[in-house]
C-alpha cells in the first residue's frame, strides 16, 4: 500500500557516479528525506554499488538504500558496460563523434525511472532525482529533456498518485550544465566526490582515458580543483 505522498520526500536514482551523486547532495540542500535506489545490472563497473553504498551511508540513509538487481541486462548484452566482448573505448577529445556510443545501455533509464516510480509511490515520495545531463554527456538518447517529459506523462497516466492529481516529479537540476558547473556546485555543499566513482572499466584506480574519466577530469580542470580518487 502506498503511504501518503509527502511533498519533502524523494527517490534518488543513485548510481555511485559523480552525476548522481551530486543530486544527492542537491535533493538534500532542497530538504527532502531521501531515499536512494541503485541498480545492479552486471555492468562492468559493478564497483560503482560499493560507492553508492558509502554514499547512502554519508547521507544517513543507508537503511533506505535499495539495490535491485537487474541480471537480464547483462544476458541482453548490446553494451560495452554490459557484454564483455565489447570493449570499452578510449576516447580523446578529438575522436568524438555525433554517433550514440556503445556504452549506451540500451532501455537502461527507462527501466531505471520506472522502478524508481515505484519506488516513489510505496514510500509515498513527490520526486525522483536522476543525474541526467544534455550538455556534457556522451551522447544517449535517454539523457535527453525530452525522454524525461515523456516519461513524467506515462507517470501521471501510469500511477495511482498521478491520476489522483497529486503526481511525482522528475527532478533533473543537472540537465544543462557543464560537468564543470555540476563539481562546482557539487564542492559548494559538500558533495563526497572522493567516495565516487565515474570509470567504465570498474578498477580499484580510474583509467583516466575511457569517455567518462575524459569528462570527470575536464570538468574538475575546468572547475579549478583536484580530483579526489586514484588514477592509473
């Protein structure tokens, strides 16, 4: 049974990452109760749920802090996160393209969004968190604003609380920002970035050179500030 929706709770799709991570820090500074939710999917970096957990538990809500489990994404492959035959590229800054990379997941944040839903109307939350960004990103399609506004119309139609008219929003505060600005606003209200982790490959110490390290090191430069995790 749902619990009564309550305008100071959120569901925070937590994946251990600098993006996500950050929107803890954010949904906190709003003032909501969180509650995070991480997916084990049998990505490469599984390290990224140890991450989520020392996150949950710097916030205070590890008791709250669900995993799922996801197998069946690793048994469909398509990605170079989830199918070890696939290898993870090195990208430089020259090398980008407009094509949609492979480590897309493919259906990932839409799965995501929908477990979170759930997730929202059980513990009777009005928001979900996810650290989808537009700007500096690697290009997906399920990053982009207007996969998010689809999904919030399937939730009203979807759910008991949206077609009660009192609805669940999805909060993306970092849609449009440089990753530069996310570290920025992230070290201005103490977001542990030293408990994250952002590589693909899933090592102890961070490659540096895959497109996700490419980004995370950009944007700490561009920031102004150190990096706080080991790199090879």
């Amino acid at each position: 049974m749902s619990a009564q929706v309550s305008e100071k709770r959120a569901v925070v799709i937590l994946s251990g990452g600098l993006d996500s991570t950050t929107c803890m820090g954010i949904a906190k500074e709003a003032g909501y109760e969180l509650y995070p939710i991480s997916f084990d999917y049998g990505q490469r970096h599984k390290i990224e749920i140890e991450n989520a957990k020392q996150v949950a538990a710097h916030y205070g809500v590890d008791q709250r802090h669900k995993i799922i489990k996801l197998d069946f994404l690793r048994d469909f492959g398509g990605s170079a996160l989830t199918d070890d035959s696939i290898d993870v590229p090195n990208v430089t800054e020259g090398e980008q393209t407009e094509e949609i990379p492979v480590t897309y997941v493919p259906g990932r944040n839409l799965l995501f969004l929908s477990i979170a839903t759930s997730y929202a109307e059980v513990t009777g939350s009005s928001a979900i968190y996810i650290g989808v960004n537009a700007l500096d990103y690697s290009g997906y399609p399920d990053c982009r604003p207007e996969f998010i506004h689809k999904v919030e119309e399937v939730i009203e139609l979807a759910t008991k609380v949206g077609v009660e008219g009192k609805g669940i929003k999805i909060e993306t505060p970092l849609i449009d920002w440089t990753k530069a600005r996310i570290i920025e606003e992230g070290l201005k209200i103490g977001v542990p970035y030293e408990l994250t982790t952002s590589c693909y490959n899933g090592k102890a110490e961070a490659c540096g050179v895959c497109d996700s390290c490419r980004l995370r090191l950009k944007g700490f430069e561009e920031a102004g500030a150190k990096d706080p995790i080991p790199y090879l």
